[in-house]
C-alpha cells in the first residue's frame, strides 16, 4: 500500500478526530491559516466553533473539558491569537484541566526575526502549561500530538500548548498513521502506591472518633466518585467540598456537611478545628480553604490523598501522605476500613448547620426585605431544575451564593474559575460545556461585572444556536470588591460602582430573548419562562445592591473564627 | 510539625531528557518564588542521551524539598535529587589572565603555581593564563593573590558535583524503562534561510 501523502495541517487535525476531539474552540488568523484551510475539507468530521475572542475559545474548551471529561481542543493563531489564550491557560492550569491548544506561528526561518505577528509564545506560555513544544517540521506533528493529548489528560491533568510554524503546516510528508501516546520515559502519571501508607491511614480511620473528609476535584478528575461514596459509607465519615470538589457527591447525601472555605459552611469550617483526623481526598489545600496555615487543623492527624506527589505536604504537612490515584487508593482504604456508626459526630454537623441556617441562610433565601436577594434567586433555579442543572459561574459574590446554595444530583455540573478566580470565565465556559453535554441544561449565573469582559462571546451563541440560559445577577457594584471596601476599608467604595447596559437589549441585538426582573413577584415565573424556553434566553436579575456573602473566614482568620454575619 | 527555616548551602543534581526550553521550565521553577540560583551546570551525564543539572542554591531544607517536587514534576525531567556540602564532592574550575611582564618581573610564578595548585594553560609574551580547581576559597586565595600583579581577568565555572552515596543513574534508569532510547533534538534547520523560502 503506498504512504499517504498528508499536509502537516492536515495531520493535526488528523489527531484530533483519532482523539475523539470532535468539537474545536478557535479563532482564524494568519499563521494558522494552512490549518483552517484544511479544516474546510474536515467539516463533516470535525465541529469547529468559531467564538469572538481567543479567550473566549479557551474558556469555552475549559467548559468543554469540564463537562465532557475529554481535553477541550483550542486553536489560535500566532501573536495576539496566542497571547490572548494566557488566562485561559493560566486558569486551567491552576485547575487542572485538560487542554490541547494549538497555535499558528510565524515560518521557521523567520524565528527570533520579530516577525509580524511573531510572539516567543513557548516562552510566554511555560509557566502556565504541563507541557510545550513548538513544531517546526510537519514530521514531527502526529507523534507530539498524540504526546500533548496524552499528557493533557493524564495523570493529574492541564493544558497543553503546541506551537507549530507555518512551513510545517504546510508542508507534505509520507503520514503513516496515528499512533497514540500511552508512555512518555520521564513522565509519571501515576505514583507508586505504597502498602504501608494505606495500612497507616486505614489505622487511623479506624482509630479517630472524630474523622473528617474533605475532597476536591481529584475525585471528579480521577472519575472515583463512586470509589469516593463507597469510602464515606462504609466510614460514616462526613465529608465536605471545595469549590471544586462540588458536585462530586450529590448535594442531598446525608454525609455531604457542606463547602470549605473562606464562605463555605460554619460546620466544616469551624469543625475542621476539632476533628482527630483529617482526610484529604484529591485537593491542595488552596488558602482560600484554610484561611490561616498555622492555626489549621493542628490538632488533627492529616492523611491526604493525590496524584500529584508535589502536593502533599506543600501546604498543610501530612502525617500520612496516600501517593496515587484516588480512583485506586480509595477502594484500598476502603477495604481496610471498619464499618462505623458516627451518627453523633454528624449530629455536630447538623447543630452548626442549624445554626448557621438560623443566622444566615434563612433570610438569604426567603428574604424578608424588598430587595432580592442572589440566594433566592438561586434556591428558584433548584426547585425549577430539582438539581438536574449543569450551574456555570463566574468570579466574585454570584460565584460563592451559587455553589453555596445550587444543588446537584450528577457530577460534573459545577462548573466554574476556581484556582484563578478568572472574571469573564462564565459565559464563554457554559457554551463550551453545553458543547460537552449537549443533553443538558446549562445555566450560567454571572455577576454584572463578569458578563462585560467576555460579552462578546453572545456573538459566538448566536451564531452556533448553542442553548444556554444566561443569569445576571445584577447588583449595580463589583459586589465582592464592594464587600471588602465595606468590611476592612471603611465603606471607601473606590471603582467598584459599575454600570451596565441595558442587557437585554444587548442580548436581542444578538437575536437572544431576555428580560429584566426587577421584583419578586415576577422572579418565579420568570426563571421558568427562561428555564421552558427553546434556545438561548438572557434574564437578568436585579439583586439587592448591598448584600453581603456569609459566613465569611475573613483573611488572615482561622477557619474557625469563621463570622456568620 | 516544626518547619526548619534555617538555610543552607544545597547542590540539586537533576537528570533530564535533551530537550530545548528545558533549563528555561526549570529555571522559572526559582525565579517564581524568587529564589537566586548561585551557580548553575548543564552537561552530559552518565548515559548517552541524558543530561545532567547541577544547581546550587541558598535555602532551607523544607523549600528545597519542595522546589525537588516541582522540577521532578516536569515532563521531561527524570529525577532530581538535592544534597548538603558534606554529602558530595565537588570542584569549580577558574581562569586568571595576567600580563606576563607584570608577574614574571614581580612573582615567582613556579612558587604561586606550587602554592595555588595552579597551571598555566597559556603562556605567551603578552600575558599568562593560569588555571586552578577546587571550592570557591581556593580559588578565590589565587584570585586576591594575583590582584596586585595586574589580574585582567577572571572566570569561574558553575559547580560540579558528584554524590557521594549514589551509585550512578543506570539502575534508575531501568526504572524508567531503559528500551525507549531518547529523542532527538529537533532544532530550526530554517534559521538563517530567509531568502530562500517564500513567505507571506
């Protein structure tokens, strides 16, 4: 059989469909002009979303990722293509999503010439990817991609970026197939488990009166949580979640207590200072989950489970540091665990959740004031959708009330900007993860300051008819800001009194249906109206100006000087 | 647990693949925490193929440890491993140029070169290069020695170091399956090849 000639263009996107990396977030441009010109022969094989920003196409294959559970795929072009993909690399880094980004870049003999549209963007990109590497002849390209999709997704995932010149796209070569990456010499996706390690922590579970599990989402990337169920319910351990983590126990489980964190749950936080021992389940310990380092969980034992050998003892020191995949150390614990009945130290749980209910949480989501409140708003999204909602959010006080309060029955429906607390992640993240589960609802909730960095990406809606309901939650203030000025900075409200356009109106220029709640009365009916409707609909929620996130774990505090008001 | 904060003078030895951008991803790894790195090596090592980095720097146990598991962390890096003074041997090579009519009038070169453990490495009518190995107070002694005489210049090389407990790479390297031969290093053949390739 003669060699197939292929075009290096040719051969990525060759690699994409071997992946199963049928949807493509990407933007045309100059040096990747050969790739997109062979995309136009691939139409019937490939799904390319064209957005409106290169931000915007990494965001959306963030949401992809989260989604689907597959690398999102991004393309680019050289110069600013590739430097506007940094804060979606630099985001999904942090949190540990799978990403195959590709770039366009200048020929190869112009390198170093500072070129139009030349950026060094290896350079520009290590600190932000697991993995980079420019390709400068087309020969190279089936092997390094199947490394990058190979790398992207496992072990512990994260974006990958592949630089390839223009002459290499260009030019032909004998393509002999594409052969997948499953080993790479100096890479160890995985940890050695250690026996000795897990008999270590199955002693200690067994011995704690007190235990305490708290998980990220090691359990979601690790596809372990169903290991993870089993772990707590043969323990009757209670378990709590990082923003992250969210969504990978079902909100209604009687041992799920509630979130960590600087405006998590009173019980966990303040119990997290009690506990004997403290079990870390795929997590890293992130300061906005432990508030002050030397006053954390010191009287506790700390067993702590990732993938990621850097991690452990990196913050928080572990008496017994569980190296490896959850989704196979879990059910060794497992195993070795007893049965236990912790109903009392639950009923701890229980009490601080009252409490904090009482305090906090009634009245943010039946309000008795006029003005709406962000929670009310999201306990309607919960009785609309039973918790069946993929919920994606943006950055700031939206973001805390949503996964304080929106309930989830499925994993992998949260999805939102964590580590890097990136504004303008939400609305280009839940077209991706629409993308990623086509099947279902995804709303994102945004704040009116997060929706005006990427609004642009209504563009990419109404262009791709892709359905996602857009929640603004519209407080008139970049709110968490604003919460801070009043709290630590005497009320010096300074630059945080933001204006907003009439959205709706923005959202029907794009041919997107919206409207305005600007009263309770109207509230319910509204978000079932959006909720029924086919297709895209914007509705936007006007909140009360003031209101503020609790409780709260203000910085510098202990988690268990958390202020329910 | 008690953090030891108390720093101290530690040689990291990392054994890498042959990648370019390589010393970059690892050097960033300091300069991100804004730690200075205080001599820095890239050779051979050992095995065909491999490389060999050697860094010294300035710290405590505990952020050296972590700064191991973040360079072991990277995709082509293969081990790292960090050591104190007393548990390797290492040597620094310096170059001193000097004028020839200024040290042959003045010194008894046979006597500094018996003294310093030096050799001259060039010696013309000009000027004199000497050449010496050691730690960095020995090669410093030469250094202040020869200032009076008109040093014009001086160099000296990044540490070397060999650990004295280990027993090479080659059996770690089973471990990470020694059939897979290293990569070549794919550079720009196009660099420097403008006129003859038609851009747009």
């Amino acid at each position: 059989m003669a060699i197939k000639q292929l075009t290096g263009a040719q051969a990525v996107l060759e690699a994409c469909i071997a992946e199963g990396a049928e949807t493509i977030f990407g933007y045309p441009g100059g040096a990747i002009m050969p790739i997109y010109d062979a995309l136009y022969d691939y139409n019937d094989k490939l799904k390319h979303i064209l957005v409106r920003h290169e931000q915007g196409g990494i965001h959306a294959g963030q949401g992809y990722a989260r989604t689907s559970g597959k690398a999102g795929v991004v393309f680019a072009t050289s110069g600013p293509g590739a430097t506007n993909l940094v804060t979606g690399l630099a985001d999904a880094m942090i949190d540990s999503t799978p990403l195959v980004c590709i770039t366009g870049q200048v020929y190869a003999h112009l390198l170093g010439t500072d070129a139009f549209q030349e950026t060094d963007i290896i350079n520009i990109t290590m600190p932000v990817t697991k993995w980079n590497y420019q390709v400068t002849d087309a020969t190279e390209i089936p092997g390094i991609l199947a490394k990058a999709f190979y790398l992207a997704r496992s072990g512990r995932p994260g974006p990958v970026l592949i630089d390839i010149t223009k002459n290499a796209q260009i030019q032909s070569f004998d393509y002999e197939g594409y052969t997948p990456c499953n080993h790479i010499r100096s890479y160890r996706p995985k940890p050695v488990i250690r026996k000795n390690f897990i008999d270590e922590a199955v002693a200690l579970i067994n011995n704690a009166k007190k235990p305490l599990v708290i998980f990220g989402q090691g359990v979601i990337l690790g596809k372990a949580e169903k290991e993870f169920k089993n772990f707590i319910e043969k323990s009757g351990m209670p378990a709590a979640w990082t923003i992250l983590g969210l969504s990978a126990l079902a909100t209604d489980h009687p041992q799920n207590v509630g979130m960590l964190g600087m405006h998590g749950n009173y019980g966990p936080n303040v119990l997290t200072n009690e506990c004997d021992v403290l079990i870390a389940v795929g997590m890293r310990f992130d300061d906005r989950v432990t508030g002050r380092l030397d006053k954390y969980a010191k009287q506790a034992k700390v067993i702590h489970l990732d993938i990621d050998p850097s991690e452990i003892d990196k913050n928080v020191k572990a008496h017994v540091g569980v190296w490896g995949d959850c989704k196979d150390t879990l059910p060794l614990l497992t195993s070795g665990i007893q049965e236990k009945d912790r109903s009392e130290w639950l009923k701890v749980f229980a009490d601080y959740t009252q409490k904090e209910y009482d305090q906090c949480i009634k009245e943010e989501l039946n309000p008795s004031t006029e003005e709406m409140t962000m929670g009310e708003v999201i306990r309607i999204v919960n009785e609309t959708t039973k918790g069946n909602a993929v919920v994606v959010t943006d950055v700031g006080q939206h973001q805390m009330v949503a996964c304080r309060y929106a309930k989830f029955n499925e994993t992998r429906s949260n999805v939102t900007s964590g580590g890097l607390g990136t504004m303008g992640f939400a609305l280009p993240a839940a077209i991706g993860a629409k993308f990623g589960a086509l099947d279902r609802t995804v709303i994102a909730v945004i704040g009116d300051g997060g929706i005006q960095m990427t609004i642009q990406e209504l563009g990419t809606i109404m262009q791709t008819g892709v359905d996602v309901k857009i929640m603004i939650l519209n407080n008139q203030f970049l709110g968490m800001v604003r919460q801070w000025q009043q709290l630590f900075n005497d009320k010096r409200y300074s630059f945080v009194d933001i204006q907003s356009p009439e959205y709706v109106m923005v959202a029907k220029a794009y041919g997107i249906e919206g409207a305005k709640v600007e009263h309770r009365k109207d509230l319910q009916t509204a978000i079932q109206t959006m909720l029924a409707h086919k297709g895209s609909y914007l509705l936007e929620v006007m909140v009360g100006k003031e209101n503020n996130v609790f409780p709260m774990v203000p910085q510098g505090c202990s988690v268990s000087e958390i202020r329910l008001k | 647990m008690e953090i030891n904060t108390e720093k101290e003078e530690y040689t990291i030895t990392v054994y890498t693949e042959n990648q370019v951008g390589l010393l970059n991803r690892i050097a960033i790894i300091f300069s991100r925490r804004k730690i200075n790195i205080s001599s820095l090596n890239t050779s051979p090592s050992e095995i065909a193929g491999i490389h060999r980095f050697t860094i010294v720097v300035m710290e405590s146990r505990d952020v050296v440890m972590k700064i191991i598991r973040q360079i072991e962390k990277q995709v082509e890096v293969l081990k790292a491993y960090f050591n104190t003074n007393d548990e390797i041997v290492w040597q620094e090579l310096a170059l001193y140029k000097v004028l020839s009519e200024e040290i042959t009038e003045k010194v008894k070169v046979e006597r500094l070169l018996r003294e310093y453990g030096a050799r001259a490495v060039a010696i013309r009518k000009d000027f004199i290069v000497f050449e010496t190995t050691g730690h960095r107070e020995e090669t410093n002694k030469l250094m202040k020695a020869l200032e009076p005489y008109g040093l014009v210049e001086f160099v000296r090389s990044a540490r070397v170091a060999i650990i004295k407990e280990s027993s090479g790479f080659h059996e770690k390297l089973k471990d990470f399956e020694e059939k897979q031969p290293s990569e070549e290093v794919i550079e720009n053949e196009y660099l420097g090849k403008r006129e003859a390739v038609f851009t747009m």
